[in-house]
C-alpha cells in the first residue's frame, strides 16, 4: 500500500511543467489532486517513473467568467471551492448540481476540474458533465496548445486525447442558453460512492411549449461518458409530458447506453435505473425550462 | 491508469527516490525534514513527527481516518504526499486540546454523546467536524451527515456520532 519510489518534480508554471513531462519522454504523470492518482500508485496499478506536481502551477488556478454568460476554469479550481462558487452555480447550475455527488468533502477539498477530467474515470461525474455542458477543453504541449470539444476527449476507459506531453490547462464552458432547464440524478448505494448509473439531462422549450432540444449523458454505463443522441432527437417538437419522457428514456436505457454488470448492480438493473432517472431528469429539467420561461 | 512505467527505458532526468527537503508547520511547529517523495503524507506525521493521533485504516482514501487539516481544510493525508505540504500547515488531532487536562470542545461533546467506543475512527472525524463547524455553526441533521459521509466507523452506527455534533455546535455557540 506504498507507492513505488518516483522521481518528483514541482513545477512552478505550465511551461515548466509540459518542458518536464517532455523531458520524461510519456514515463512522467502530472499530479494535481491526487486523489485518483495517489491510491493508485499505492496500490502499484501505477509505477510511472516520474511525478510532475502542478499545485504550485498558480496560473492554473482560477474560475473566471467570461463573455456572454460563460465560464472558465482552471485545471487546478479544486471541486469544493467549485461547490461553494457562486459563479459556478449561476452560470453552471447543472455542475454545481453534480458537485456535491463528488466523493466526500475531504476529497473534493483536494480533488481538481482537470485532475478528474484527465483521470477520465468513466463512473466520475466531471467528464460526463464537461460533455454535457459542450465544454472545450484546452491542453498544452511542447509544440503550443490546441482545444478540444469534450465530447472528441474521451476515448475509453481512462484514455483521453491527452498526448503524453500535453497538459490539460483550461476548461472553457460556453453560456448557458436563456430558459433552458437542466437536471442531474444519480443512484449511488452510499452517498458519495461511484454511482451505479447518472444522467445530466439539458431541456429547452420553445414559444410555443414545445421542446426545442434535449441532451442526455449518462455516466457509469460505458467506457466513457454516453451522449443518448436518438433519445434527444426524439424529444425534439414533442409536448413536455410523461409520456414522452417515458418513450425517450426507453430509447436511451434499452438502445444508447452499453452498461456493464458488476456485484452490486447486473446490466439489466442499470438499464433499469438509468430509465427511471431519465424520465425523472427530463420532466425536472422541463419544469425548469417552464419556470424559467414563465 | 498507466501501465507500469518500463523502467529500463525511462530517462535518467532525476533519479527515483531521490530524498527532498521539506519545511512544514503542523500544529503551529516548524518541522524541517528530509524524505523520499513516496512517503505519504499520513506517515510522514505518524513515523517522522511521531504524531500518531492520526491513523491509518485503508490507505487509499476510502475511509477518512488519516482527515487532517491542510492549510485548515480537511483533507486525507493518505492521498498525499509528504513533499506536498512544503511551505503549508497542517493540523492533527494533537492540536485541538488546549492542554494536557482539557478537550477541545468537539472532543468533550463526543465524550458526553458517546461518540466513540474503540476510537480508532475518532480522530479523522474530529478532524473533518472542525472546519465543517466553523462553516456551519447551526447545523441539520442532513448537514452533518453529509459532512460525515467521508468518515468510516464500524462501532456505534453513526447515531451517537451526529448527536456529537449537535452537541458540539451547541458548545461551540454558546463559547462564542
């Protein structure tokens, strides 16, 4: 239950630390939080030769708001000091809505936006909110920086689109459209445990009632986080009402999601659950889009 | 997760292991050390300092013995590491009696409620109620278990735990 000895470098600014991980040609990992990284070296499922340490890296620790109602936040913004910002909660109601499912408060404390995002657990909540919140993600390398959409980061079980020398510095999420209501639920045997199943769902009405555009992804029930693309084109021009949520959230659990059973749940009860929470996620979410509308 | 790094190949950059220096203040003292960047934060107190209030259950992060507070936030010292804390402060279970013969108000209230029976939990839910109370001085019932959802104990069901800090927060209201 200790980690195996690394070399260990504390980087003092972006550029010194993607220089580092450079020089440790794909052996370093960058050390934020470590709150996923640390046990796992600890359990030696990790032995990477070199720890590139970025919490003195000040430059990466910011939440700023920007332009036309959007926010950006440092890799380094700690997810409590995210819970506990007002910006975060104006701006992103639905990320301060998933926050406090985070682990506990002694993780999230500690725990970082881009050390979660980088660690691209598929059951965390932070890569299936920064999808569907169409957040772009900026990284940088020794060659310069390039952003990324979220949904074009993930590619699997912990793989992203971080090459080895890049850094995730940077997650830019745009303005929240006017009216639009949203909703995260998730199942959880314990609070704080790794959820069995959750949906972030976004809603927007138009003049008429109708419902303009939906999106849902789900966390916990892929390599990665699932956008249930037909689900939400089936929403599209419906009437906000049970029934409706019902058919969509049929088509997300029973066709979009690829759930894997484990000792606590089987494949079919998450399906099972994941359907409950969409149809639940969608009729909060319109609730609020009619709230915000009327 | 990264497969084990193929060491053979890696970069000699700077050797493994190499010990760092690290100047840290725990409990309002000054302590200057020299160790390898592996060591937890968690043994670094226990085994460097000899503060051993702090306990280790299951070293990676599950169950919130090893909370201590780190620039007066509770964090697991477990998911640390010791070279981490240069320049910071951290606080341990040994800081809160303000002496030999009295308890911190919080250790006094879990005393009262029977907040304890082996203890061996104790100290990382002392730790993790200090700031929680500070933030919030008038607590819900929901609050408080929500506070304490990090904090594994296998004795008393939690009852006796929540009603500690009831207590506690009373004390700490009336002490001003």
């Amino acid at each position: 239950m200790k980690p195996a000895p690394f070399a260990y470098h504390a980087a003092r600014s972006v550029e010194e630390a993607v220089g580092l991980l450079a020089e440790h040609g794909g052996e370093a990992k960058v050390l934020a939080g470590g709150q996923s990284l640390i046990p796992v070296m600890s359990f030696r499922l990790a032995q990477p030769a070199a720890l590139v340490d970025v919490n003195g890296v000040g430059e990466l620790d910011f939440v700023a708001e920007t332009a036309g109602g959007g926010l950006s936040i440092g890799a380094l913004a700690r997810l409590g000091g995210l819970e506990r910002d007002p910006r975060v909660a104006e701006r992103a109601p639905l990320l301060a809505a998933a926050l406090p499912h985070v682990a506990h408060p002694q993780i999230r404390n500690r725990g970082t936006a881009g050390g979660s995002l980088a660690h691209a657990d598929p059951a965390a909540e932070l890569p299936c909110l920064a999808v569907a919140l169409d957040a772009r993600l900026r990284l940088v390398g020794p060659a310069g920086e390039r952003t990324v959409a979220a949904r074009d980061f993930f590619h699997g079980l912990f793989a992203t689109a971080l090459a080895p020398d890049e850094l995730l510095a940077e997650i830019e999420l745009p303005p929240r459209p006017a009216g639009e209501g949203w909703s995260f639920l998730e199942v959880a045997r314990r609070h704080g445990d790794y959820a069995q199943v959750g949906v972030a769902a976004r809603l927007a009405l138009d003049g008429g009632g109708r419902i303009a555009s939906a999106r849902l992804v789900y966390l916990s029930v892929g390599d990665a986080p699932i956008v249930a693309e037909r689900a939400a084109a089936a929403l599209a021009g419906e009437t906000p009402e049970d029934a409706v949520f019902e058919a969509a959230a049929a088509v997300a659990a029973d066709e979009e999601i690829e759930p894997s059973g484990d000792i606590h749940a089987s494949a079919d009860f998450k399906r099972h659950l994941a359907r409950v929470l969409t149809r639940r996620a969608l009729a909060e979410a319109a609730a609020r889009a009619g709230a915000e509308a009327a | 997760m990264t497969e084990p790094a193929a060491r053979a190949d890696a970069p000699a950059v700077s050797a493994a292991g190499e010990r760092r220096a690290l100047t840290v203040e725990v409990n309002g003292e000054r302590h200057a050390r020299e160790v390898e960047p592996r060591l937890l934060l968690s043994d670094f107190l226990r085994h460097e300092l000899g503060l051993t209030g702090t306990h280790v259950g299951c070293e990676h992060g599950v169950c919130g013995a090893c909370t201590v507070l780190f620039d007066g936030e509770a964090v697991r010292s477990c998911l640390m590491l010791a070279v981490q804390a240069d320049g910071h402060a951290v606080e341990t279970v040994e800081g809160l009696a303000p002496g030999p013969d009295e308890l911190h108000p919080i250790q006094e209230a879990f005393r009262e409620a029977h907040g304890l029976q082996c203890g061996f939990c104790t100290p990382g839910f002392l730790m993790t109620i200090v700031p929680f109370l500070r933030e919030h001085p008038d607590p819900s019932d929901d609050e408080i278990r929500r506070a304490l959802s990090g904090n594994l104990c296998r004795c008393t069901g939690y009852q006796n735990i929540v009603a500690a800090v009831r207590r506690a927060a009373e004390r700490l209201r009336e002490a001003g």
